[in-house]
C-alpha cells in the first residue's frame, strides 16, 4: 500500500448526506470521479469499507465517528503497515461551508472521529483535508451534535460536489506528495462564492 486515505463519517442511510459525514462524501465523490480510468478493487474488513486506486487504499470507518481509530489495527492487517502515508478528511465546524483547510499535521481540534485515530496511532504528525460546514451555526449555543448530524440542505447539497470535486483534486496532489502545492492553491479560498 502506497498511501492510506481515511474518509470520516457515520454508517447507515439514516447519516449519508449529514454534516458529519463529508469525509466519506469525499471518498465516494473521489471513487466516481475515477472509475472511468482506473481499476477499482473493493475490499470490506471487519469494521471497514474501502476500495484500492493504483496501491492507495480509501477506507471508510464503519465504527461510528468517535470510535474511527479502531479500524486501523484490522487495516493495517489486511493492507500493511503505513507510517508516513496517511491522509485523513473530515468535516471541521471552525470552517465555513464552502472552505477546505488542508495541513501536515495538527491537533484534533475537538473533532471526536480524529481524536480516536490520533489515539490508537499515537501522533498528530499525518496530513488533513478539513472540510467546513459552518453555516449559520453559532459557538457556545449548546446545539453542536444536532447541527453535525443535520443532513445538508438541497442547496447545499447542489454545492456540496463543487466543493467535494476540489478536495478530490487536493487528494491527487497529497497522493503526489504536491502538500505544499495543495495548502497554496486551496487553503484560505471559498469555493462557493
């Protein structure tokens, strides 16, 4: 396996087009966008669902959000070990809808699903696309867990995939090993606008 990308979200119908679920939103969007040019070799684990591009395994955590770290032990058995590779994408509440923020490395920043992979793999030293999603949301009002959960509207959604397209082409730089290039050309824009 040359890299691993880990997509977060939340199994289930009932969670798909939900805030909290961009970054399997983002693996799906990326798998779309490739199939036509690419063998696609689909994969399930025992808490995982993933698919094989070219070597790089795309996994999604079939643990729920805040237990997301538990599938590495079992991917890191069926797929080998990767130290340096991996590149995690999630939703982030401090970012706009409409904003990506990519980064080397870097706390958790209250996110649960990243606190459980930093856990079991014992560093903040590995790559994040942050997907934002604030819109209209207001800190401190208590309502977090009920925002995060709340599915998209149909207007965001119809810009949900422009926004999903960019993180696609920033998951081909970092794949690349372009971060530099890729923290230049999309961090601090607004996709929508």
């Amino acid at each position: 396996m040359k890299n691993l990308v880990i997509g977060l979200g939340n199994p289930g119908p009932r969670y798909v087009y939900t805030k909290h679920n961009v970054g399997f939103l983002a693996l799906d969007r990326y798998e779309d966008i490739k199939k036509n040019n690419n063998d696609i070799k689909k994969v399930s684990g025992k808490n995982f669902e993933s698919y094989i591009i070219e070597n790089n395994v795309f996994v999604k955590p079939m643990t729920y959000m805040n237990l997301s770290g538990e599938i590495l032990p079992f991917v890191f058995k069926k797929f080998g070990y990767v130290e340096d590779n991996i590149l995690v994408i999630y939703d982030d509440i401090w970012l706009n809808f409409g904003e990506i923020r990519i980064r080397k490395n870097g706390s958790d920043g209250g996110h649960n699903g990243l606190k459980s992979i930093i856990s079991i793999l014992g560093t903040t030293e590995f790559p994040r696309i942050r997907i934002g999603i604030n819109k209209g949301y207001r800190h401190g009002s208590g309502e977090l867990a009920k925002y995060v959960l709340s599915p998209f509207t149909q207007e965001e959604i119809n810009s949900l995939f422009k926004i999903l397209d960019v993180v696609c082409e920033a998951i081909d730089y970092i794949l690349n090993g372009k971060i530099e290039e890729a923290m230049n050309r999309f961090n601090g824009k607004n996709i929508v606008d």
